[in-house]
C-alpha cells in the first residue's frame, strides 16, 4: 500500500507540480505513458482529456483514478511522474520504492489500432517535427480530409499536442489509417530527416544576405561605446549569468549558448527566454555578442535564421503590421521569394530564433488579452510582440527578449521557459574590462590600483556602464586625489565633464566655471531627455532635436549618437549613448532650468503613485512650458513613463543637489530656487519612508516586529545616499523601529550595499538584516561592515560569496557585541573560510547561530569547525547540510559538541555521513542538551539507526532524529519506527 499512501499524502504537491506552470504538457505526458502501459483504457482518457476543461480538475480527476485503480497503478503513476518532471519541480516530492519499470512492452500487438496506444509517447516524440508529413500521407491515402488538417494544425495547440491530437483522429478512422501513420513514420527514418525538406532556391541566398547584415550591425559596440567605434571583440566581457530558478543539472557557470539551451529549463512547451537585469548590466551587449557569434557561424548553429529587434525602435512603428512584414521590414528584406522564404519559416519554427532587446522600453505593459493566432493578421506592434512571446503567434520559434526585472510581471512569466539573470561584473570581469580597455598596461594597472583603494567606486564598477564611464575617465580619475568618486552621480558628472572639456580643451574653463561655459548645451539636451522619460521616448527625430534647440555642436559633444536601424531610413534618428545617460541628462534639466515648475519633484518622486492612479505623461509634461509639437502628440493614445527611468532620474537628482555642488550650481542657477528644490526633495524622500514605515503590519503576539521592505524603499535609500548628508539618514531611521528587516529578492547588489550601510548605521536598536537571494558578493559584503554594529544577526543566502568575503566579514563581526547570528546557505564558501569562523566561536561567547549549508566544506573544514567549537559555550543552531563532511567531519564535530549545554538544534543533511558519522553522533546526544538532529539524505544504514536508537533510549529531551532517504528498505524503516516514535523517516 506504499505506493497509494504516498499518492494519497503528497496529493497537494502533485498537483502543484503538475499544473503550476500554466502548461496540460506534464499532464499529457503522463497520461500517454499510462495508456501505453496498459493502466488507462481509452474511455477513462477520454474522461480525463474533455476539451476546454481546467487543467487542475483533469489533473484532480487522474489523482482519483489511478488511486481507485490499487498499488500497481500508483506505483505506474509515480514512476511516470518522476520521468516526466523536470528536477526542480520534482524537488518536494518523495519517488521512495516506486521505481516501475517503463521501457516499452514487448508484448506482440495484433492491430495497428492497439500499436498506436503501446508506442503512444515514443509515437508523439515522433510525430512533433514531421506533423505535416504524416496529414499529406493520410489526406492522399483518402482517410483525411482538409478539414481533419484543419482540425490538428490549430495555431493555439502546441507540437505535442498536434501530434497526440493527430493519433485521436487516426484511432477513430479505424486500422488502415492507423497502418498509413506507422509506415509513414517508418520510412522518415531518422528525426533530422523526417520532413525531408528543401530549402528554396532563394533561402541561401537570404541567410547570407541576413548573416552579413546582423554581423554589420553587431561588430562594433553600439551601446555606449557608440562614439568611439570600439570593436566588439576587443571590449567584450562576459558578465555573470545565473538560473532565476535552481538547477540541480548545472555544472559550472552558465555561458551565453546555454541562454537557448536546455539548461535550466523550467517550461518546455513554452518558446520565450528572458535575461533580466538592472539597467547597465550589459544585456544589448549580450544580444549583440550571440548575434555576432551566430553571424560568424561559431555559435547557435541549430538556428539557420536570426531575427533581432530592439523593443525602443518598434515603440516608433505607428502601422499595423503582420508577422512576415514585421520579420522583413525591421530586420532584413529578401531580394526574390519574400512568401516562399516567409513559409519556409512557419514550416520549420525551430531553425528560427528572434531576439527581442529591451522589453522594458516598449511602452505599453505586457498584455495577453487580445490574442492573435494568424501570423496574416495585420495588428498593432506591441500585440504582435506579445503574442510572439506567448506563443500565440509562430509556436516553435525560439525568442529570447531581455528586460529589467521590475518591468516584466507574473502575466508574462507563466509563458517563460526560463529567467536568466545576468548580473553585471564580477571583480574579474572588472579587472578584464579595464586592461582590454587601455592598450597601455601601465594605465590599466593604475586604474585597477585605484578601484582597489575606493572598495564603493568598485562596488559601481560591477555595473558594465558605469565601468565604461569609470575607465573612459581615467586621467580624471587619477587626477581627483582625495575626491575620488563615491556614488553613481559622481561617476556620471565626471563623463559630463570629460566629454565637454575633451571637446574644447583649449577654450575650457579652468575650476568650477566648466559648466557655466557649456550651460546652453547641457540645458538643450536636458530638455530633450526630459520630455523623453516623460513619453518612454528613446529615439529622436530631426523634429524633436530643433524643438529643444538641439544644434550640430550640441550633437558632437559625444552624448547622442545616430541610432542605427537594420531596415532603410532616409532620415536621421539619434538615441542617448545609453538610457542611464538619457536619466542623468533629464536630471540635469530638473535641477538647473527654470522652466520646470514646482511640481516636476514631487511627480518625479512618485512614478508608482503615478502608475496606480493610471496618469500618463500628459502628467509629467505639464512641468514643462508647453509647444505645439507637444500639444499635437499628446492628441493621440497617452503613454505613461516608465517607473524605473524615473526612479533612476529621481537617484540623479537626489545626488545633484547634494550639498558637495551647490557651489557649482550656483553660477548657473539662483540660489533661491536651488534651496526650494534642495527641501522638495528632502520632502519627498521623507513621505516616502514614512510610507514604507506605516506599512509596517503589528507582529503577532510573540513574534518579532518585522519589516519586509519592497524594492521601492531599496531606491529610497540610494536617494538618501546619493544626498551624502548624514542628517537626512538620521531623521529617517529614527522613526524605523523593527527587529527584523527583510529585503530578499530586491536586486541588491555593491551598490545597494554600500546605499544600506551608509542609512541604518543610523538604527536607534540592533535589527536582524535578512538579504538573502542578492546579488551582494564579496564587494558588498565590504560595503555592508560600517552598519556590523547594529546587526544581531545577519542572513546573506545565495549571494555569491567566497571565503575572501568571510574573512572581512567575520573580522568585523568578531568587534561588534550585538552580532549573533549568521546564514551563508548556498555560496561559494570552501574549508579556507572555516578557520574564520572557527576564531569567531572561540572569541564570541555570545554567538548564537551558524548556518553553512549548500556549500562545498569537506571534513577538513569540519574539523577546523570542531577546534573553535570545542571552547564555544553559547552554539544553539549549527546547520551545514549539503556539504561534504562524511563521517569524518561527523566524527569530529560530535567530539567538539560532547558536552554542550546549549545546542538545541543540529543538521548535517546531504553530507554523505554514514553508520560511523552516526554512531559518533549517538554518543554525543546523551551529553547534550540536544533537542533536534537532521541526517535526512545520508547513506547510513541499519548499524548507525541502531545506535542512535541506544542513545535515545534514556534521553528525554531530544525531540526527533529526521531519517529520511537513507540506505534502509521499507521494511527496516517499518520496524525502526516501531522501535523508536522519534526517528522520522
């Protein structure tokens, strides 16, 4: 009865597993491996499969029947479910003993009726990439008709199920249709060869022609490189990728061919690909290097075409437009045999692969509302572009679209394959950058050495664009002394000056005077920026250019630069270096004009305000004196900024009106309106914290009070940051009164770290700090020592740590009475950094928690652990599971806790320790004051339960030893639970 009881019990994880991804494929699959073996019959399918159905009451009505059906089917089921359910959907649920056979029957089948429901899934795998074939063959054989095609070939249904849909249609046309389909898929042979196609004569000759164009386009780096022709070759460095969600099957590092690989595939029905990450962190840069790689034929070679788009180009395409004039007008027209070339790609979706750049420039939000089916259908661009990406429209076709996180919602996320992160720089990744980026070594080395020496300039230069603005100002850099950049606003000043004094370097005003001499300039590009992060414009005209006074020598300055396009234009349009730029400009333009009024501020300090009262950028522009361009181009549909520009300009001007240049200003501007814009903006960063402190719910009666912070209150703090005034961080944390603040999953890396620090060093009363699932590093980890002091305890899970990062950590912590507690699951920690914690457990007689799961310590470190542990009188929570201690480093740590009057609470999970590690184990409980041990996912055996049954037998304070998935049969853990309650299994 195990195999029912299991169904029974994890019956809720089954059908999350099963139906939590949108997608019946899990479903389908599952169902066709029943029918094959003989545990389904054709009509419970059918009553399971009813059209239109939700996917949770079929997968609710399966769960009924295979438990009704007795041991053997359950057994069936959940032998299929393990085959058919990626790792990580599998995590939580338990396959113990049920490991059925599933290799195909040999059994004799006399119809080929019955052949069709035993090979059913073989037969589906089959049929996806030959569907059309095998209706030609049943259409000439006269067993189907063209509304039968019809009936298979509908757009909404995916290849797996066009080809079950196909074995339904043929079963109910009796056993010679059945014999038609199987010879058919007998004589294609090979899957590669099963469609037996031919390209047209044209088709070579357009690949070439569309090879050379994205090869054109992408060779030279045209973000903010654009102005210096830098080949891409030269500069190109990789950033850090990771899975958005965990991958048991990964190995190493992700490089750029596992973006559209099967690495970490969450769903395989769906066709989408997002790489996310903060603007800056190079993802047009990556797109350009995978279109360059596959132009070059070096990489992605199963893709025979490659179509790119950029997201803030189509935001200008004002027609309707199909799929074939959207794929041959924005990106490459064929010469000859535009509809022969065009149905080539709809009958062959997987040797296709868009790519999508810059999502979050679009400017409307992703929908999937109105759905289109007919690749024929003329629709505007943003309905096109979603339904693509929902597979709606070209089902097969790979697309791989990049976005910042914020900007793409759960709407879109169920059609994701899978989320790459990509996360800028690594320190390596820096150093790289800047010695390709000096030809002269000596220059780089200088550099590099005065990174080292500003740990918060190196925290910025993990972002790609600031380590361009960084290396591209070097002789600045060096010049500075003492002045040394410390946040984002500085980087950015000091490229407006390099680029404005490199352009007139004899006439440049010497001191502070820069500015004023090139005021006119700033103030013309400004207005442009402005108004375009007030529409979620990008791209500009000739037009929009005479509208804000914009003249050629404005233009040479460096800061725009021509947009290229890989369709023809017979004018000129140009684009921001990069949209970073484009906020910093429209910040200026805040700050230093006189024609934005009172309320430009205060808007700019509430985009989400704006989002959720629904007001468009008639709103926003309203702070500028209006035109009749302006007039003309709000008549039409009303656009709404975009939130994270505005956030991003909001930071600019926070750090503009710092008190460290207001001499600067004020040969610009009057000192009068300065002060006002100086105490708006204090204003609004108050409210806005005050905002995020009333929503601080009451803790329940014994819990502490906790905060869970939102990314929102993350951009705050670099507002306040930005400021440098320690006051204005004071007023704010004076009114924070939490014991916990939580801030997982809120994109925080060194820069946010370095933001943190500088705020709730400020903290009136110690608080827990939870950033689990960042991006800190060890960079941030440096950032984060100044606000040691008012941690309690500190939780850094998953942020890509080393052990160079735990040895300034725990340097620090050991000085700091308040800290207690600390959490590095799933980091890159090795035995090197266990001597620093070692110190830490001798030193720290208040130290309360250790947590080092998921990491890679042997029983070397575990031993260097006991030698600290052995004089420590205050452990009550010690977690290393996922290591690799063995019994070994068991044995050695029980030795050290012999004796422990305070451990409450022990893991040593997935450590590979055995019936010795056990049996070590067991002589130290009695000694302790031991309340919960955890050996689940081990390999001991009977002899290591035995001996920890001993051990319990006069001990009434341990509470429960977890078993579970050790090296015991059924029947073993059966009679040990009889023997002892407190072992769980």
């Amino acid at each position: 009865m195990f195999a029912q009881e299991l169904v029974l019990k994890q019956r809720a994880e089954i059908l999350h597993a099963l139906c939590s991804s949108g997608s019946a494929e899990h479903l389908e699959r599952i169902l066709d491996i029943l029918l094959a073996q003989g545990q389904l019959v054709w009509e419970e399918y059918q009553n399971i499969q009813v059209q239109g159905r939700a996917l949770y009451t079929s997968a609710r009505q399966l769960l009924d029947l295979i438990y009704t059906k007795g041991v053997d089917t359950c057994e069936f089921f959940l032998a299929a479910l393990k085959q058919v359910l990626p790792e990580a959907q599998r995590a939580g649920i338990s396959f113990s003993g049920c490991c059925s056979n599933l290799e195909k029957t040999e059994e004799s089948q006399s119809t080929s009726t019955q052949t069709l429901l035993t090979q059913r899934p073989s037969l589906v795998s089959k049929l996806q990439s030959c569907i059309n074939g095998a209706l030609e063959a049943l259409v000439e054989s006269g067993h189907f008709t063209s509304v039968n095609c019809d009936e298979v070939l509908l757009p909404i249904h995916t290849p797996s199920q066009q080809a079950r849909r196909l074995l339904d249609h043929v079963r109910s046309k009796g056993e010679s249709a059945a014999k038609v389909v199987l010879h058919y898929i007998q004589e294609s042979g090979s899957p590669l060869n099963q469609e037996k196609w031919t390209p047209p004569k044209e088709f070579s000759k357009y690949q070439k022609k569309l090879s050379s164009s994205v090869s054109a386009q992408s060779c030279f780096l045209s973000s903010y490189g654009g102005t210096s022709h830098m080949p891409l070759d030269e500069i190109y460095t990789e950033g850090q990728l990771e899975l958005a969600h965990d991958c048991v099957d990964l190995n190493g590092a992700l490089d750029l061919e596992d973006i559209v690989g099967m690495t970490g595939t969450v769903n395989e029905e769906a066709d989408t690909v997002l790489v996310s990450g903060e603007a800056g962190s190079g993802k047009s840069t990556l797109l350009q290097r995978l279109h360059l790689l596959w132009a070059r034929g070096v990489a992605l070679r199963e893709f025979l075409l490659l179509f790119p788009f950029s997201c803030r180009r189509l935001n200008s395409e004002q027609r309707e437009l199909t799929v074939q004039e959207l794929l041959f007008q924005h990106c490459c027209w064929p010469d000859k045999e535009q509809e022969e070339i065009f149905q080539f790609i709809l009958d062959h979706p997987h040797l296709i692969l868009f790519s999508f750049d810059g999502l979050d420039e679009l400017k409307q939000g992703f929908s999937d509302e109105h759905r289109v089916c007919c690749p024929t259908q003329r629709v505007p661009v943003h309905i096109l572009l979603f339904n693509l990406l929902q597979g709606s429209l070209m089902k097969g076709v790979r697309k791989v679209v990049t976005s910042r996180p914020e900007a793409v919602g759960p709407i879109l996320k169920k059609h994701l394959r899978k989320e790459v992160l990509l996360k800028g720089f690594s320190p390596s990744g820096i150093d790289c950058f800047v010695k390709k980026h000096h030809s002269d070594p000596t220059v780089a080395a200088k550099v590099l050495e005065s990174l080292q020496t500003n740990t918060a300039l190196l925290g910025l230069c993990h972002s790609p664009v600031l380590c361009w603005i960084v290396s591209e100002c070097h002789k600045e850099l060096l010049g500075c002394g003492e002045g040394s950049p410390q946040t984002i606003t500085d980087v950015y000043l000091m490229i407006l000056q390099h680029f404005l004094q490199h352009q007139s370097p004899l006439t440049s005003t010497m001191g502070l005077g820069w500015l004023q001499e090139h005021l006119k300039t700033v103030l013309h590009l400004g207005r442009l920026a402005f108004e375009g992060i007030g529409t979620s414009c990008y791209i500009f005209t000739d037009t929009d250019l005479e509208t804000c006074y914009i003249t050629e020598k404005d233009i040479c300055m460096g800061f725009l630069i021509l947009s290229t396009d890989m369709s023809s234009t017979h004018s000129k349009c140009y684009e921001f270096l990069h949209v970073t730029m484009q906020c910093f400009f429209a910040a200026l333009y805040i700050v230093l004009s006189s024609d934005t009024n009172h309320s430009a501020i205060s808007k700019l300090f509430e985009p989400q305000s704006m989002r959720e009262k629904g007001l468009s950028s008639t709103c926003f522009r309203t702070c500028l004196p209006s035109t009749d361009q302006q007039e003309q181009g709000l008549e039409g549909e009303s656009v709404t900024a975009e939130t994270p520009n505005l956030q991003i300009t909001a930071t600019f001007v926070s750090g503009l009106l710092s008190q460290r240049y207001r001499n600067l200003w004020r040969q610009c501007c009057p000192r009068g309106m300065m002060e006002k814009k100086v105490r708006q903006v204090v204003k609004c960063l108050s409210k806005g914290m005050h905002k995020h402190f009333r929503s601080i719910p009451q803790p329940v009666e014994g819990e502490k009070k906790s905060m869970h912070a939102m990314p929102g209150f993350v951009w705050l703090i670099k507002c306040i940051y930005e400021m440098q005034e320690s006051k204005i961080a004071k007023d704010a944390m004076s009114k924070l009164e939490v014991d916990h603040l939580k801030l997982t999953y809120c994109n925080i890396g060194p820069v946010e770290c370095t933001a943190l620090a500088y705020v709730l060093q400020h903290l009136r009363n110690p608080v827990g700090l939870q950033l689990d699932n960042n991006s800190v590093g060890d960079v941030g980890v440096e950032q984060l020592l100044p606000c040691m002091h008012i941690c309690n305890s500190i939780y850094l899970r998953n942020n890509n740590i080393t052990d160079e990062g735990i040895h300034k950590l725990i340097a620090k912590g050991i000085q700091c009475d308040n800290f207690q507690k600390i959490a590095l699951f799933n980091n890159k920690l090795t035995d090197a950094c266990t001597r620093h914690f070692s110190l830490l457990l001798k030193t720290k007689q208040n130290f309360l928690s250790l947590r080092l799961g998921n990491n890679n310590i042997t029983a070397e470190g575990a031993k260097q652990l006991a030698e600290g542990l052995k004089f420590n009188h205050s452990l009550k929570y010690l977690g290393l599971w996922g290591n690799k201690i063995g019994d070994a480093g068991a044995e050695a740590l029980a030795g050290a806790l012999e004796g422990s009057k305070t451990l409450v609470w022990f893991s040593l999970v997935g450590n590979g320790v055995g019936s010795a590690g056990a049996c070590a184990l067991a002589k130290m409980i009695n000694s302790t004051s031991l309340e919960e041990l955890w050996l689940t996912e081990n390999c001991i055996t009977r002899r290591g339960v035995e001996g920890l049954i001993q051990a319990l037998e006069h001990n009434t304070h341990v509470k429960s030893v977890w078993l579970r998935n050790n090296d015991l049969s059924l029947e073993e853990v059966e009679e040990m639970t009889q023997c002892e309650s407190r072992l769980i299994f």
